[in-house]
C-alpha cells in the first residue's frame, strides 16, 4: 500500500470494516472496537505464532486478574507516575464505595510481582518466564485510532521474567529480541531495533529496546517493546530469593509486550489498493474457490469439481473455502476476496473440469497459471512460501528505502516531507536527543543496538561532541 497521509488513513480504516476485519468506532465506547469472525480468525493464526514461540522458549502461559488494587498499584512510584494519567478507576461495587479503588489493568508488572512473591524464595526456580494474552486498558487522550491507539488493547502479549540477577535478565533481553525477530519475520513485518533514549524508556526499566516499522504513510509504529525492569518492582513488593551462596537478594526482571499493532501492520504494510494482501502462513482462508460457469448444465458439473477440489485440500490440511453463492457473479467474488486478502484463488470451469486442471490465482502478484489437480497440494504449498517470501523481501526494501542518514540536523527537516526514517549522529546524551527533536520536530527513537561504523569520526550536530551512535528521527503514531 503506497497511499500517503489522509488517503492510507481512509485506505486502512475502509479495509478494516469492508474486509470484516475489525468494527470501530460504531461500539458506544471510544477507542474500544468489535473483532468481527474473519479479523479474529487473522488474529488466531498469529497468535499462535507468538505462542509457539514463547512456548518453545520456556514460557508459560497463565492469567491474572483485570483490577488491580490501588494501594498495590501505587507501591512501585516511578511506574504508577508514568501510568497515573492512563489509568481506570473502578470506584463502586454496585451502588456501594469501595474501600480500595481498583484499577482497569494498563499492564502487570506491580500484578506479577506481587504473586512471586509468594511463589519464589531460591535461585533454583530461577529463571521463571510467565506471559499472559490479554486486554488492557489506557485511557488514552489523544485521538484514538483503530488498532493502533486504542483505549482497549485487546491483543495484549506480555511476558514477565524473574531471575537472580543482573547479568540473566540482561541475556533474556536479548532472547527476547531473538523471540520476537522470528515472529516479526513469519509475519513478513520489517522492522529496526532501537534502545529508547532514556527519556523515553518504559516507567520502572533499567532500559528499553524497541521494535518499530514504517507504515506506508511514512510515520513510524512501534510494533514490540523490551524493558529490563531490574529490581524496580521487586524492591517495593519485596520479592527475595536466597542465592547460591545463600545470601538474600531481591528478584531482577523483564518484561516484554506486543499488542494489536502486529495484525495492523500485518494489513496496512502488505496490503494494495485493491485490499488487504494477507501473508499465506496466518491467512483465515489460505485458498478461495470460486466455481464458473454459464447454465445450470455447466453448473451441476463444475460444482461437482468444485467440491472434490475443496475436499483435496481440506485432507492436505489447508484452510480453504468453496464460495458457492450463487447471487454474486465470479468478477464480484474476485473483487470480494482480493479485498480480504486471501493469498491464492482458485478457478474452476468447464475448461478446467475437461482437463482435469484448476487455475491459481495469487493475491500478491496478480498473477495466474494452470496446475493439474493432482498436484494442486504440492503446488499450493510452493505457491504459499513464494508469496510470503515475496512479500517479506519487497516489505523489507521498502522499509530500507525510506531510511536516510544526515549529519546534519537541516537534513532531518528536509527529509521529514519524504517522511521515513532520519539517522544522524549522536554524542549520546539525552539533552541532545531532546534538542534534536525540537529542532527537527521528530520524535527521538534512540540508537542502534550496536554502534554504526558510518559515524565514525562523525559529530553530534547538536553540541559538536564526537558521536558514539547515530541517534534515529522519525514522526511517530
């Protein structure tokens, strides 16, 4: 999807109710939206892309209670300071006060914690990896947008990790960017890696890494976040463990989350002008048969076909559906479900019954060519790693192109009407990333993991300092 500023908005928000993917905005609540059946089946399928990858590394899955008592919420200051504006307060049982106000969950540290501190007492239950999928609630104050900025996050993953020291939680930041690289590339959604400027670090962490993608507007999403949270909720909640020499410390933790913006970016970076372009591996339909034919003697014979096609690649275990409405002509049902995205569509006529052969049309290329039906499982299957192939290489070098580098901050300016990505040169000091962003009117993201090699021996174009990374600019959603 190429489309820019208010037209990608119209684009993205059209696709969004016409594909049944997602209802907002007619709910009686702001920022609060309706998974419809197809969105929730496209939402399934990632999911359980998350899951097997946190499962396979050792997580566990559990869930907690939504509310939150105030007076536990409040134990860790820094965090409820960061949330205090965001928050949901349940404030009466009934027509009853309550005693303790509860808060609507924006996240689960303060939550998490407090259990282990029931559940953990020795270095040798260490380390836990617990994560839970889930909503949260923020009350959001600028303009809400679907799935991107909601006061509803009803596709919540956050993971939360205890261990017994500094130097573990920091390694599990890292399998936690290892983790969430492998999702991001099933999904074919490009991505940079940044660590947060201090400033703008999650509430309570050590540090922050962050995920983001450019949409096709050219602002960037944060799409995945990290945090090394070390013992920051552990102390006031007081969750110790002996260690191996027997002495008594306080737990150290992560925490990591991805939410609704994965399925958004999943539709908005893949998708055309005709629809949404849907990536074969999490696609609710993988494959849509649409039957052709002009009498009901052609009808009877095609739709035999038909149906022995759907049952082939039911038995090959693909997820694949006969549109047999016989009220929408074949041209609608193409327009139909290039619209929803299904990967390949399926054509069968009187042609195609005669020879034995079907005719598969993919959604990424608008291409077509003839299988015979015998083979059409093992075609199918080539034909679904070539489209999420291709959508992940010309996703990536779309992204690649609208990062630039400039040493100077005049530049920055200059390329924000392309819109993208700006990496400039950086002292690393956060009053020079604060200043940057005044100037330019971008939005800090912080630094690569690794110092670049291209500022060397550049300058910080803000003080003049030698840079030690290159600082990334960008508008933000």
């Amino acid at each position: 999807m190429q489309e820019t500023g208010d037209r990608f908005s119209e684009w993205f928000d059209r696709i969004l109710r016409e594909a049944e993917i997602y209802d907002y905005g007619r709910y009686p609540v702001k920022g609060m939206g309706v998974w419809m059946p197809y969105g929730f089946a496209l939402r399934k399928n990632i999911l359980d892309i998350v899951r097997k990858e946190l499962d396979s590394t050792g997580h566990e899955e559990v869930l907690f209670p939504m509310l939150i008592p105030e007076d536990l919420l409040i134990k860790e200051e820094e965090h409820i300071k960061g949330f205090r504006d965001e928050v949901y307060w349940v404030t009466h049982g009934g027509l009853d006060e309550l005693d303790v106000k509860l808060a609507l969950r924006p996240t689960s540290e303060t939550s998490i914690s407090y259990m282990e501190s029931f559940w953990l007492n020795s270095y040798k239950q260490l380390p836990k990896k617990y994560y839970q999928i889930v909503s949260i609630f923020r009350y959001e104050t600028k303009s809400t947008r679907p799935l991107l900025r909601l006061r509803e996050v009803t596709t919540f993953k956050e993971a939360h990790t205890a261990h017994s020291s500094f130097e573990d939680a920091d390694r599990q930041v890292k399998e936690a960017i290892e983790i969430y690289s492998r999702i991001f590339d099933q999904l074919g959604i490009p991505y940079i890696i940044s660590k947060r400027p201090d400033f703008d670090k999650f509430a309570g962490a050590l540090y922050t890494v962050a995920f983001d993608t450019i949409f096709p507007d050219g602002r960037v999403l944060q799409i995945g976040t990290v945090h090394h949270l070390g013992q920051s909720f552990t102390k006031p909640i007081d969750v110790k463990i002996m260690l191996s020499d027997e002495s008594i410390d306080y737990v150290w933790q992560t925490s990591y989350g991805i939410s609704d913006r994965v399925v958004a970016s999943v539709i908005a970076i893949h998708g055309d002008e005709r629809g949404a372009v849907i990536p074969f591996r999490v696609a609710p339909i993988q494959a849509i048969i649409i039957p052709i034919y002009f009498n009901e003697e052609e009808k009877k014979a095609v739709m035999e076909y038909a149906k022995s096609i759907e049952r082939q690649l039911r038995e090959c275990g693909y997820r694949v559906k006969l549109d047999d409405r016989e009220e929408m002509t074949p041209g609608k049902k193409y327009y139909d479900w290039e619209l929803r995205g299904v990967p390949v569509r399926v054509e069968v006529g009187k042609r195609e019954v005669s020879s034995g052969s079907v005719v598969l049309a993919r959604r990424d290329l608008l291409k077509r060519k003839s299988t015979s039906s015998s083979s059409i499982c093992s075609e199918l299957s080539l034909l679904g790693e070539d489209i999420d192939r291709n959508l992940s290489e010309r996703a990536r070098e779309r992204l690649s192109s609208r990062i630039k580098k400039a040493e100077k901050l005049e530049e920055a300016k200059a390329y924000e009407e392309q819109k993208g990505i700006i990496e400039v040169p950086w002292c690393g000091r956060d009053e020079c990333a604060l200043k940057a962003q005044e100037i330019t009117g971008l939005k800090a993201l912080g630094s690569p993991l690794e110092s670049p090699s291209w500022i060397n021996g550049a300058k910080c174009p803000v003080c003049g300092r030698e840079a030690k990374t290159s600082l990334r600019l960008a508008k933000t959603y």
